[in-house]
C-alpha cells in the first residue's frame, strides 16, 4: 500500500517520484525517491484503471524497486 506519495515534473521531462510504500503482510516499509523517464511513466500508468486509480504509481514504484533490487545483488530482473 503506497502510504505516503510525493510527485513533481522535473525541468527535464523527467517526473520526480518520492514515496512510501508498506507491505503489511510482511511488516515492511520501503521508501525512497527516483527520477522515472517519460517512459516508465507511460509504461506504468498503462494499467491504471477506474477501480484502482494508483495501480500506475504502485507499478512505477515496484518496477524500480524490482530493478534496483536485483541490480544491488548482481542479478538479471525477471517481470
């Protein structure tokens, strides 16, 4: 569940991206901010739909959470 959300479009055309998300099955909390190209931004906000309106920013963030995550322990990201 995103808990706490910050976005602003940077001069760049890049979005600035700064969030909380906690995963209370599991009790953990991640945070952080990243800058996403127009196009994460595209690709993420695909899947937005009128029951859940913050399915684009939960994919934006979990897809950098996936890739940063698997590029910290050396691996290769799997969708």
């Amino acid at each position: 569940m995103i808990t706490s959300l910050d976005v602003k479009q940077n001069e760049n055309g890049t979005t600035h991206v700064k969030y909380t998300v906690s995963f209370t099955g599991t009790n953990h909390l991640c945070y952080g901010d990243f800058d996403a190209t127009s196009d994460e931004a595209a690709t993420a906000f695909k899947g937005m739909t009128s029951t859940d309106m913050w399915a684009g920013f939960k994919e934006l963030i979990l897809t950098r959470l996936r890739d940063e995550t698997t590029n910290a322990l050396g691996g290769v990201a799997s969708a």
